[in-house]
C-alpha cells in the first residue's frame, strides 16, 4: 500500500512544484523594483495575468453543437413515444 502512495505521490510533487515555479517567479521580479509605481504597476500586470488565465474557458462550437444535438433527440423521442400511442385503424 504504501508503495502504490509512494508511487503515486511523487509525480504530483513533481507537477505541483513545477506548476508553482512560474508564479513565484513572476512574483520575484516585481518584488526588487524600487520605485513605488512601477512595483504597484507591475504587481496589476501579475492580478490580471492571473485572472486571465483562471478564467474558465469559453464554451467551444463544438460543446454547443453536441448540446443542441442532445436537445433535438430528445424532442424527437418525445414525438416518437407520443406517435407510437395513436391507434392505427381503429
């Protein structure tokens, strides 16, 4: 057991310590600007990378169509079970 957890743990380590890396570096570099505006400015650049890229994705062309397509076969089906209910030549 604590074999598979091993196994398991150490590429999330990896993952984690490699998706962190960029951030505390972009955060770095603001840190050491003397001057106040600048290191204000730069630190908004940061919020606003960030939120853009947190930001969740559009919904693509193809989500949509699938979405319509599902719609459709179920309103097909609903006039299918509503047809199949009519007595033919009673």
């Amino acid at each position: 057991m604590n074999r598979k957890l091993a196994k398991l743990a150490l590429p999330a380590l990896i993952f984690l310590a490699i998706s962190v890396a960029p951030v505390a570096a972009l955060e770095q570099t603001c840190r050491f600007i003397q001057a106040k505006t600048d290191r204000e400015a730069c630190y908004k650049r940061q919020e606003d990378e960030l939120a853009v890229k947190r930001r969740p994705a559009a919904p693509t062309s193809e989500s949509k169509t699938f979405e319509t397509m599902r719609q459709l076969r179920q309103d097909d089906d609903a006039v299918y079970r509503s047809i199949s209910n009519i007595c033919r030549g009673c």
